[in-house]
C-alpha cells in the first residue's frame, strides 16, 4: 500500500499570461482548475503511472468538495477528513513568452482541532502494515504542530512502515530527527537545513551523506533544472536535467517522489528507480497545469536519462 497525506490541499488555478507584468492589468489567454497539494498531486502521478495509492488528508468548504469530485473523476481512491474552515485557492502564473512561472500560495482557512488530528492519524495508520509507504508532504494548516511529521514518522517507523518525507523549514527539520526511510529536499531546502551555502557538487555530495548519517535511507536532491542527486548506501547518483519546452514547474518534485514510490514498492533497482523519478519529473514539467505527466511520456524521458556515480 501507498498511502499520501496532504493536511493543506489547495484548487491549483493556472492562469497564463504572455508578457505578465507587475503593477499592470494583465489579461488571461488560458486558465485551468486541477486538485492540488503535493501528496494530491503525488497520488494523481501514481495513478497516471498504473500505481494506485490512497490519498488522505483534511479538506474543507466547497474547495473541499471540488478536490474530492476531481479525484474521484480521476479514479484516485481517497479517504480525506472533511473539517471547519474552506480549503484554500493557489494560483499559478504562466508566461511563455518570457519562460516564468510565478506562483502566489494561500496559507490556507482550514479549521484543525486536536480531535481533528487524532481522528486524521487514525484513518492513516489502521490499516498500514510492515513495508507499507507513507508519503508525507507540504505545509501545514497555521495551527497544527510543526513537529507533526516527526511524530508520525516515529510511529511509522514503530511498524516498519516506509516514510517518505518531502517538506521545508521547520516541518523538514523536525521530520528528519525520527530518521524517514527517504527525504527529498530541494538544494535550497537542504541549504536552509544545514545553513550552509553548497557550491559544487563535492559539497552536494557531502551533504547527501550527511543526510544518511541521520540513519535516513535513501535521499533525494533536487537540483532544479540542472537534474537531481541520488544517495542509497554507498551510491551517490547524478542525474542530468533533461530539456524540454517548460509548461509547469508546479508537481515536478511530487512526481520524482511518486515515481520513485512506485519504483521501490516493486523493489526495482536503484538505478531504476532514479530513472523512473528523473523521467517523471521531467514529463510533468512539459504537463499544462498541475496535470500528472502522461505514462508515455515518463517512458519516452526514461531513456534519455544519463546517470553519473559519483
């Protein structure tokens, strides 16, 4: 089983603008409304990749019920808490013209109560089991404790289930004290962790290992455009950036963690699994919108991937 949680989804709304200007009026030439939050989107990568997974979290307000229709029209099978307050709106900005994409984030109106939270751990773990995948990604509604993650990594851990943990700032630093099976931060994200600015690639390297010296198993460093590091055991592997004609940038890393889920719940080679996630990656940024990226595509970019051990 792959089970995602999102505790602050958003309706993701694209807009794309041609030579969008700050401080100006600006016109829409396209626009989109997709079910988003990165374990939405890393469920909806799972399914477009024939995986299926259960996405759980907290939903509320019409938002709410727009999330659960457009999963349910994807035949993502979701198992969400629905609570106080309205789900939030995220919008994506897009012009082509210029090669931008500028996102302005809602910090989200969900309404989540000690019980709301007690009841939310319960739908999660009672019916995982040993080597079971939990997928816990994003920010959190304002009121809900920033050592969360940490808390159910460490139950997690208790029944051998798998975490693998895709957050920033304090929700990063406070996740990885109870030793995830996986991490994925970004370069930034991992700079801010170690507070220490990473030029060159010995450096990423180092602060890969690093990250296995927390008895973490297997990382993640997403590199942007310029590709992504990959650290299991001894093995360190750089994988190249591939180009293509950016649509997106929203989803690229849930898709990497989504593949990857795939891949190691099938115990596919390491070297596998880092192509899978670096294709999928790369298909989702030439996706419209926050849409998953398409089978065909991930498999088309999967052989164009260059590993390099460092």
């Amino acid at each position: 089983m792959i089970k995602t949680v999102t505790l602050n989804p958003a309706v993701d709304k694209t807009v794309e603008i041609n030579d969008f200007e700050v401080g100006k009026v600006n016109r829409i030439s396209f626009m989109r409304l997709d079910a988003g939050g990165k374990g939405i989107n890393v469920s909806k990568t799972i399914k477009a990749l024939d995986g299926s997974s259960i996405a759980t979290g907290f939903l509320a307000g019409r938002n709410g019920d727009y999330i659960k229709d457009y999963l349910n029209r994807m035949q993502v099978s979701s198992d969400f808490l629905f609570v106080k307050g309205e789900t939030r709106t995220n919008l994506k900005v897009v012009d082509r013209r210029n090669q931008t994409n500028t996102d302005i984030n809602e910090p989200g109106l969900i309404e989540v109560m000690e019980e709301d939270l007690s009841r939310l751990e319960h739908k999660i773990f009672s019916d995982m089991r040993k080597d079971d995948i939990l997928i816990l990604s994003g920010s959190i509604p304002s009121n809900v404790p920033v050592d969360i993650y940490r808390d159910w990594t460490e139950r997690a851990n208790k029944s051998g289930i798998r975490v693998l943990l895709d957050a920033d700032g304090e929700l990063l630093r406070e996740g990885i004290k109870a030793s995830p099976y996986m991490v994925k931060p970004n370069i930034e994200e991992l700079e801010s962790l170690l507070k220490s600015k990473l030029t060159g690639m010995d450096e990423i390297v180092r602060a890969g290992r690093s990250l296995l010296d927390m008895g973490i198993e297997m990382a993640i460093i997403s590199l942007g455009a310029d590709g992504a590091v990959f650290f299991h055991g001894e093995h360190a592997i750089y994988a190249e950036g591939l180009k293509v004609v950016v649509k997106s940038t929203v989803g690229a890393g849930d898709a990497m963690v989504a593949a990857f889920a795939i891949a190691i719940s099938r115990d596919e080679p390491f070297e596998k699994a880092v192509a899978f996630s670096v294709a999928a990656g790369t298909a989702n940024v030439a996706s419209e919108g926050t849409l998953p990226p398409a089978w065909k595509d991930v498999l088309h970019y999967e052989a164009q991937v260059n590993l390099k051990y460092l």
